[in-house]
C-alpha cells in the first residue's frame, strides 16, 4: 500500500519507518505508538483510515467512502476500545469482546482496524488475554495500540507488535519540584508536601520524573552525610540542607523509600494511591 502521512503528523524517522513498512506490504499485525495521547491517537486514527480507504492510490485519499466513514467515526470497520485515564481501568472483559469482533470479517473495507487507546491502563490479565490474539493474529486484523510509554506494557505484548516513538523526549520537566519536595520533607509543615505532590495525581509521567530527580537528591545527601563529595543531582544545596536535617538512616530510609515508589510507577500503579502514600512515608521516614 502506498501510504501518504503529512509530515507534521510525526517526527521523520517514524515517517520513514512507516512508509517504507507500508510499500513493502508486510505491514505489522500490531503498532504500538507512544507519546502524547493527541498525537498517538491523531496517527492511529490516521492509519486506520488508510487501512479502510478504497483508493489505488496513495492511501488513505480522504474523498472515498472508506475514508469519508473513517472520518466522521463511523466506519463499521474501525473499532476503537479502552481510553479510560486511569490505571488498570482497561479491563479484561474489554479484551474478550475485542477477541469477539476480531474474528468477524471484515464489513466494507479489505481490514478491520481494532484502536487500543491509552493501552498503558490495560491491565495485567487484560495484556495476557491480548497477548492470545497477537500470537494467533486473525487475517486481515490491524491493532493500534495507543500509549504514553510502551515500557508499560507486558514485553511479551512489545515482542509481538512494532514500536514507534512519536515523541523525541518523553521525560517531562520536573519544574524544580523534586527540590521543593526535598525540602518539604525536612519542614514541620505536612501540608507543604501534600501541596507539591497535588498536580502529580493526574501525571504519571511527571511524577515518574520528579520522583527520579528527587532519588537523585536524597542520593547526594546520603553521600554528603557518609562523607562524600561527588554530586549527580545537580541540586548540592538542597541535598547539603537535606543532609544536616536528617540522620543517616532516615536519609537511607528516605532514599530506598523515593527508589520504591519510582519503580511503582514503572508498573503502574494508581498515581493517586502512589502520591498519597509517598507524602505519608516521606513524613514518617523524616521523623515527623
Ligand atoms: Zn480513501
């Protein structure tokens, strides 16, 4: 198929990957597109289209009337599942009625396009009983599956599908939050932390990021308080403050506590749960 993308829809190198898939004919039974949710879920709705698109040219043309069902949504051939925001809120039951659709053919196009969207929040038993239908994929079946960050997903799942990364740096800032939060920690004030840590509930990524910078920090007072002079965090006086403030082994508990919740969000966890429970430990862990 010869396939037409504008060049603002992605960055060039996952243009070129995508073309160069699309002409060679074997396209993949499953893509898995990371980035921002407007911009995955732009392309995916994109490629479904030229999935549907009758023309014998460069698809998808946008005037047949594959294409033109595919952009009013009504394309009985493009099904799209999931989109929940939060975690493990993309359920197995989800994946079951996807496995039921999947193997009826297709109603007006040569493929079915099924879009998995947000399919960081599937869950575990939801990516195993998906991992079923890519190991035997039914014929003529696309799945697009929509992520922040595909390292959220089962590498079982990964291995089966094609992986294209829409954004060249997924690491959100952490707008000094890290800092603030570790100085937080040695303040008598609780409200302090709950206050900072507020705008991460809704942010997994973000929080995965100040939560690493923040590992960073407590990682150089820890150094600074055994003696150590050689700093990684970028943030010496905070870790200098953090390090006169608290003892070794609440710097130590502190640090393996950070290094915890960090690897929580690897797997997923509830961000609100996550961020609740680091302002009562960071609290606890610094004595108050
Ligand atoms: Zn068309």
């Amino acid at each position: 198929m010869k396939l037409l993308i504008p060049q603002e829809m992605c960055p060039s190198d996952v243009r070129r990957a995508l073309l160069s898939v699309y002409s060679s004919g074997r396209i993949p039974h499953a893509l898995i597109l990371e980035g921002s949710t407007g911009q995955t879920l732009t392309l995916a709705k994109w490629l479904a289209q030229a999935a549907v698109c009758r023309s014998e040219e460069e698809r998808p043309c946008g005037h047949c009337p594959g294409c033109i069902k595919a952009q009013a949504g009504s394309h009985p051939d493009i099904l799209t599942f999931g989109g929940g925001e939060a975690s493990r809120s993309f359920h197995k039951e989800d994946i079951e009625n996807l496995r039921r659709d999947a193997y009826i053919c297709p109603n007006e196009a040569e493929n079915r396009v099924f879009i998995l969207e947000n399919s960081q929040n599937l869950s575990a038993q939801a990516q195993n009983a998906l991992l079923k239908i890519l190991e035997e994929p039914p014929a003529s079946v696309q799945f697009l599956l929509t992520c922040d960050r595909a390292s959220s997903l089962l590498s079982t799942v990964r291995s089966r599908s094609q992986i294209y990364t829409l954004e060249e740096t997924q690491q959100p800032q952490d707008d000094g939050l890290a800092e603030k939060m570790a100085l937080a920690v040695c303040s008598p004030k609780e409200s302090t932390l709950l206050y900072l840590t507020a705008p991460l509930v809704k942010d997994r990524l973000k929080l995965r990021a100040v939560l690493e910078h923040l590992l960073q920090i407590c990682r150089d007072a820890l150094i600074l308080r055994c003696g150590g002079t050689e700093m990684i965090s970028g943030c010496a006086d905070t870790a200098q403050t953090l390090a006169q403030a608290l003892t070794r082994t609440q710097l130590y508990q502190i640090t393996q506590l950070v290094r915890e919740m960090h690897s929580r969000t690897e797997r997923n966890a509830n961000t609100t749960l996550l961020a609740t429970d680091l302002c009562a430990q960071l609290r606890q862990a610094a004595g108050h």
